[in-house]
C-alpha cells in the first residue's frame, strides 16, 4: 500500500466539506456495497455526501442497507469539493454524467482492477486487491472512522460479490482478515449470501433458462459461450441486470477454462463478461484488445454494430493462442 498516496487521499476527504461517490454504470455488489459503505464513512465524519448512479438500484441489490440513498439527479461540479470513483477501470464506465463527475477537482479513483491507468487527480490502484471493498475498509482506518453494522454489512456484500464466495484466485489472506472484522460487528455470512445468491424470481429463472440452452462449447471444452439477446429479455419479463452471475455456470463445468457471457446492453450493444480458472488465462489481455478491462480472472469489454455470432468468433480468435501458450507451458 502506498502510504503517501493514502495520507493525500485522507488529507483530501478530511478537508472537504461536500463529496460526491460515484461508481461504474451497472453497478455489482463490491460497487455499490463500497459505494454506500464509503458514504457512511464520510457522514460519520461530519461530511454531506452524494451517492450518484445513473440507474436505480437493482433489485438484486436493494437490500443493502442505505441503497435508498442513490441519488439519480445529474452533478453540479460546483456544489462538491471532491468527488470519488470507486471500482470504475476507466472514466467511460462511469456513464452519460462522465465529463460532470471529472469536473470535479480533486477525483480521486479507488479501484483494484489491473487494467486502470489513472483518470483521476489521486489514483489508488491496487490490483492486488480482491475487491474495492477491502480497499474502504483500509481507508475508513485510515480515516480514524469507526465502522458501523450497516458499513460492515455494505463492504462484507462487496467483498463477498467480487470473489465469487471467495472462490476466485484473487483471494488471499487480507481478504480473511478484513472479513473476519466485519464479521465481528455483527455481519451474518449465510444471511448476506441468501440475498446474493438465492434471489431468483421466476421471470429471472425462465431467462437463465434461454441463456443457457445458447451453451456452445470450443476448444475441447476449454472455452464456453453462451449469450443473451434483447429477444430473450423481452420474452420473459427481464433485463441485463437478471443476468447477475449466469456466467459462472458455463465457468463451472470441469474441463472449461474460460466462459464468456455476451449480453444485449441498454445501448444497443453488447457487453462482455469472461471468467477464466486459475492463472493459465489472463481474460484481461483479451478485453484490453477490444478497449475493456478488469482482472485476470474476471474481464469485460463492449462493442457496437456487431452480431452475437461476430462478438463470438473474434472472441474465441482471440482467445485460444493464450489457452494453446498456457498448455504448452504445462508440459
């Protein structure tokens, strides 16, 4: 951890008076949980504080505590002495009010995904993270915050989320010890992981239904696709946000090494989600291919006037020289 960094970024949040946190369009659960959690944080310090997103609140995320408080209402820069982003790769994921939040001096970035080249004034990157998560969690130390229920609540959600129950290799030991503490201000494990994970409706259950009868397998059974269109979102009532998740269970079958998720967008795109095992496949040298980012084992990029099936063969292209290197390297 860069401590001159962290000492800038809390002279910064303790100077100001008016701060706005803004995260990723779309957000998942370490967004928003970090989102909400660093809000708290800030308000315990005597702050106002702004949670600004582009879209309610999913459903599949409205029962984080203080999720009520996103605010949806465009920026003025000249109303904040700071603004955050957190769990944003790029400036462009932030959505339609980008140029508003940027406006706003200092910005300083929070992120733990490889991928990220600073687009802020302050930018605490550390891909050696788990999730954004942990990252507050060290600030509001930092910070001299005391952490309540529903922070401990908001980042243990976040954390949980970003490492797929703490199944991703992204975990490690930092991961344990700063959830062990949220654990000890009361948070429930199997209560937070019924509302992540047991939270299908039975609109949501006929769409992943759809998506995964689209299941095409390549390589051998390395690589697995599957997708869903805007068709399929009309047919059962849904739309990309019940998609939460549904790429893990092409990721889950024993031979595949990287599943690939394309998803209709609410731009008229397609959005990409690639989940690979372990560290034969860094899925992010692949999204940076096609402007995206994340991290080795979880990676996503966009595209424009492209079918399903061209998305699908550029990226299988792609993809198998870095599965074919990795199993020469095994021998």
């Amino acid at each position: 951890m860069d401590q001159l960094l962290i000492d800038k970024i809390v002279d910064h949040l303790q100077k100001a008076r008016t701060v706005l946190l803004a995260t990723h369009v779309f957000p998942d659960g370490d967004a928003l949980g970090s989102q909400i959690a660093l809000g708290n944080i800030l308000r315990s310090l005597g702050k106002k504080v702004v949670l600004f997103g582009e879209e309610p609140v999913s459903h599949l995320y409205d029962f984080l505590p203080g999720s009520d408080r996103i605010d949806l209402t465009s920026p003025e820069p000249a109303q904040f002495d700071c603004a955050v982003a957190l769990d944003c790769g790029d400036a462009e994921r932030m959505g339609h009010d980008m140029e508003r939040i940027r406006a706003i001096h200092p910005l300083i970035v929070i992120d733990h995904h490889k991928g990220n080249e600073g687009f802020g004034d302050l930018n605490w990157v550390d891909p050696a993270r788990a999730a954004t998560g942990e990252m507050v969690y060290d600030l509001a130390f930092a910070l001299g915050a005391e952490i309540s229920y529903e922070t401990a609540y908001c980042l243990y959600a976040a954390i949980v989320t970003d490492t797929g129950s703490f199944k991703y290799s992204s975990t490690t030991a930092e991961t344990f010890r700063v959830v062990r503490k949220l654990v000890e201000k009361g948070v429930k494990p199997a209560e937070v992981a019924g509302h992540l994970f047991d939270n299908f409706t039975v609109n949501r259950l006929r769409l992943m239904q759809e998506v995964l009868a689209t299941l095409e397998i390549f390589m051998d059974g390395k690589i697995a696709v599957i997708h869903v269109s805007q068709e399929m979102y009309d047919r059962t009532g849904t739309t990309q946000t019940d998609t939460e998740n549904f790429v893990n269970y092409p990721r889950s079958l024993i031979p595949v090494k990287v599943a690939v998720f394309i998803k209709a967008n609410s731009k008229g795109g397609l959005s990409v989600s690639m989940r690979s095992k372990g560290s034969d496949c860094d899925v992010t040298r692949v999204a940076h291919r096609f402007g995206g980012g994340g991290h080795r084992n979880a990676a996503g990029c966009r595209f424009q006037d492209q079918s399903i099936q061209q998305v699908r063969d550029l990226l299988v292209a792609e993809l198998r020289p870095l599965l074919d290197s990795a199993c020469v390297e095994q021998v």
